[in-house]
C-alpha cells in the first residue's frame, strides 16, 4: 500500500454481495435471520418481549416463514407454565411426604406400598 493513497472504502456499489439463497430456502433464511423470541414469564404477570406485546411481529414472522400455527404456539406457550407449577407442587409434596416418613419413623407411601406389593 501506498501511505500517499488513500484507503480504500467499501460502498454499496462495491460491497460484496451475499451469496444467492434458493428461493426454496430463502422463508427458512429469513426465520434463521429473525430469530423468534422467547414466550415472557406469563405466570409472574409478564407478557411483553423486546419488541413489544408478545408474540411480536418478528416471532410471528418466524412462524409464519417455519410454517408454524400462530395459536398453536400461543396455546403451548401459556400451557408451559401450567406444566411446570404442577411439576414443582407434585415435588413439594413428595418433599414434605418425606420429611413426615423421616419424623414419624416410616417409609414413604410409596415405598410403604411397593413394599406391601411384594411382600
């Protein structure tokens, strides 16, 4: 290079162009692109997402591109969190189930059953 020069710069007119996708996968370039936002914690009171009232433009977008159900993935999203209150009640009893057997000197129902089963 010749520090008289001046350094090169990259324009529109100049800038590489990006490879051509076939128009087949250019819907799955797209939703790879845009990126779909995560469902907001619904159970805490939440339902906005970086860019607005969830699911956004952009998610529903990827959707759309994936050919993905709008309310399909409503649906899971807000049964997701129903899922998982039942899973952490279930452990919550099966915990105190446990600290009861500990303190009454037995076993656990289910343990007690098992037990009752094979004997």
């Amino acid at each position: 290079m010749n520090p008289e020069e001046p350094t090169p710069r990259v324009t529109p007119d100049t800038a590489a162009l990006p490879p051509s996708v076939a128009p087949e996968d250019r819907l799955a370039k797209i939703a790879d692109l845009l990126g779909e936002c995560p469902p907001p914690d619904m159970a805490g009171g939440y339902d906005q997402c970086a860019h607005g009232t969830w699911p956004c433009v952009i998610t529903q977008a990827v959707w759309l591109a994936q050919g993905r159900d709008r309310d399909q993935e409503v649906h899971a999203a807000c049964q997701a969190p129903a899922r998982e209150a039942e899973a952490e009640d279930a452990s919550w009893e099966v915990y105190q189930e446990q600290l009861a057997a500990e303190r009454e000197g037995r076993l656990p129902y289910w343990d007690a059953e098992a037990e009752t089963e094979a004997g």
